[in-house]
C-alpha cells in the first residue's frame, strides 16, 4: 500500500508542476497554499470556486456588453468587467487567464470589436481549462489523504 | 470597563471582490487579526457609525450582530481602491475627515502601480499602500501598528491598576514625560513600560508618538508615513 501512496504524491508533484510551467498558475498559486492550515484547510479550493464563480458572472457580463443586437457596443462597460477579471486573477494566481484579461482590456480601450470577441472566446475557454486542471489536482491530494498519506509541498523553482 | 489587553487587533477590511475580500480575510487571520470584511465604503462607515455607539433600526443591514453592548473597535482599516460608488480614496478622506474615526488607520490596496494615486493616498493620510495581490509578508508592515495598540491597552490596564491601588505612582510619572516630545517606537516599548525618568534621558531623534497624557489615555498616536 506504501508503493500505492508514494506513486500518487509522484504524479500530484509532477502533475502540480507541470501546471506551473505550462502557465497555468504562478507563485500567488503558492501563496494561496501558504495561508491553508489545520484551521483553514480547505481555504484554496474555496477560494478558487469563489474565482470560478466570478468568472461565469464577468463573461456573462461581458457577452452581454458585447452584444451588438442590444445596440451599439459600450466598451467602458466591457473594461469594467475585464479589469474585475483580471483583478481576481491575479489575486489567485491563474496566469493564463490574467494575461488574456491584459490583452483584452487593450482592445477594449482601442475599441476593437473583432478582438474583444475573440478574447471573450479565450477567456471562457481558459478558465475552464483551468477549472479541469485543478479539479484534477484536488482529485489527487484527496485520493492520497484517503490512502492514508500526506500531500506533498510541491516547491516550484 | 477594562480594555483587555488580550483583544485581539481588529481590522475592517473593504472590497468590492468576493474573492478577494475572502484572501485578505484569511490574510488578516493568519496575522492574528480579528476581521470584519464588507463590501462597499458605504457599509464600512455604517459599521464604524454603529459600533461607535449610535442605533441601528436596520439589524440586516450588518454582517455582524447588532445587539453587542460593548464597544467593539476598529483599530485598522485595509480598503481596496477601485470600487463602484465610494472608492478607497472617497472612504480614506472620509475617516480622516471625521473627529470620531481620524485616528484609525487607513491601508490602501490597488492593482494598479500608479505613483500620482500612491502619493495621493499617503498625502491624504494613509499609512501604506499595498499593491494587489497582497501577501503575507506585506501584513508584516502593519505590525507596528498592532503594537502601539497592544501597548495603549498595556497602559490603559496599568492606569486602571494604579487608580485602584489609589497611590499616585503612574501620575507623577506620566506628567514628567510631556517633556518628550519624540519617543522611537519599538525600540523603546520596554522604556515606556518601566520608570518614566529613564524616558528623560533618551534623546533618540526618530518622531513617533507623543508621551503618555491621563487625560487623553492614549488615544492620539501620530501615524508612521512610510515611503513606497
């Protein structure tokens, strides 16, 4: 059972820093993890579906800003709503979609329809891409703490 | 009534952001803050209005039970920048424009590192400004200020003490330090705490707070401006 629990801390580290390195998540990752403890132990999960919640009522907000069968497209309304994204972001360290929310509030402000479409398209792809990754990572610490292991600290270089 | 030198330091934290609010709770706990989070400037001075001792007829309008007797204070505020209605600017001047609320600290969080609006919270009276996401190691600055606080309920106690005893131990002391105009601040916690005559001595030139008054117990302490 030893051999069982040691494979699955392997594949959650490699898994857990594979995700770094593809972008996915950066050192606020790390801080989040750095303030879950025995009192607070499931702090990064919650934190990270509060995240995902924003997420769906951002781009909601901002499919509706963008839809053009309303009237004429109010661009300041769609910024407000990237720049609450890329807000909460950064504050949970989803790089990849913090980034995106970077470019897309540059086509805001240039006012380019055809870009803030298609950075819409990426921003919901991306989140939840994400959202699949860490549902697969959380399924891996929960699968070692079930088999009587500890959850390795993953330290990213 | 006795200010319990064991509260713990309790911070009004403000954010538009559900997230966010939620990190820079747990941010707060992990510092050994005790945190009261709301959403808008709004309801922040709503909260600082009621708990300095005014009625509310509207309970639901508080994340916090309305029916504490005692007063609950505030000793910091941390508030984001950008938020709809009031911003952190507007609830900054706000508390520094009140006789009441002055004295609280005021932090102020932003994701944006706009030199114009840094300087422009620190010259309206924040203490620091915190550039988001804010970080563990940056709850480290607003240590001082939790121990002046841990240091004026030190003193209220000892106060208090001294006046049961009824020897006039503490009075003679406290007006020989009016003299002192400039005390350091960490440095010298243990000075303040011991006889007041080795305070006389201390010619330290850093300007931190003022000495001891009776009259005033402790509740003026000049804010330390730190650069960014």
């Amino acid at each position: 059972m030893n051999a069982g629990i040691a494979q699955l801390q392997m594949q959650f580290r490699d898994y857990t820093i594979s995700l770094y390195q593809q972008g996915f998540l950066d050192d606020q990752f790390t801080e989040l993890k750095k303030l879950q403890d025995d009192g607070s132990p499931d702090f990064v999960a919650e934190v990270l579906l509060l995240f995902f919640e924003d997420c769906v009522k951002l781009i909601g907000n901002m499919a509706r800003a963008l839809d053009k069968s309303t009237g004429t497209v109010d661009f300041s309304q769609v910024g407000a709503s990237v720049h609450q994204l890329k807000g909460s972001s950064s504050s949970v360290g989803a790089k990849r979609v913090k980034g995106l929310c970077v470019t897309f509030k540059e086509y805001c402000e240039a006012q380019n329809y055809e870009g803030c479409v298609r950075c819409l398209q990426q921003v919901d792809i991306e989140y939840k891409t994400l959202k699949t990754k860490l549902q697969d990572m959380f399924n891996l610490e929960k699968q070692i703490v079930q088999a009587g292991g500890v959850v390795p600290q993953v330290d990213i270089d | 009534m006795g200010m319990a030198a064991e509260s713990q330091f309790h911070v009004l934290a403000v954010d538009d952001s559900l997230c966010d609010r939620k990190l820079i709770e747990r941010l707060l706990q992990k510092s050994s803050c005790q945190v009261t989070t709301v959403e808008s400037g709004s309801k922040a001075l709503e909260f600082l209005g009621l708990r300095q001792g005014l009625q509310s007829n509207d309970p639901n309008e508080l994340s916090t039970s309305p029916h504490i007797h005692q007063e609950v204070e505030v000793n910091l505020i941390i508030t984001d920048y950008c938020m709809p209605g009031m911003t952190g600017y507007d609830l900054l001047k706000k508390v520094k424009e009140s006789s009441a609320f002055k004295n609280i600290p005021v932090v102020i969080m932003s994701s944006e590192n706009v030199p114009a609006r840094i300087s422009r919270c620190l010259e309206e009276g924040a203490e620091e400004f915190f550039l988001k996401p804010v970080r563990l190691a940056d709850l480290n600055k607003l240590k001082p200020h939790m121990m002046k606080t841990k240091l004026k309920n030190q003193k209220l106690e000892e106060i208090e003490e001294a006046s049961k005893d009824e020897t006039a131990l503490v009075e003679p002391e406290i007006k020989d330090s009016t003299k002192i105009e400039i005390l350091p601040l960490q440095q010298d916690l243990q000075l303040v705490q011991q006889e007041e005559q080795t305070l006389c001595t201390n010619n330290k030139r850093k300007s931190m707070e003022e000495g001891i008054s009776t009259d005033r117990a402790l509740t003026r302490f000049d804010g330390i401006t730190t650069t960014v």
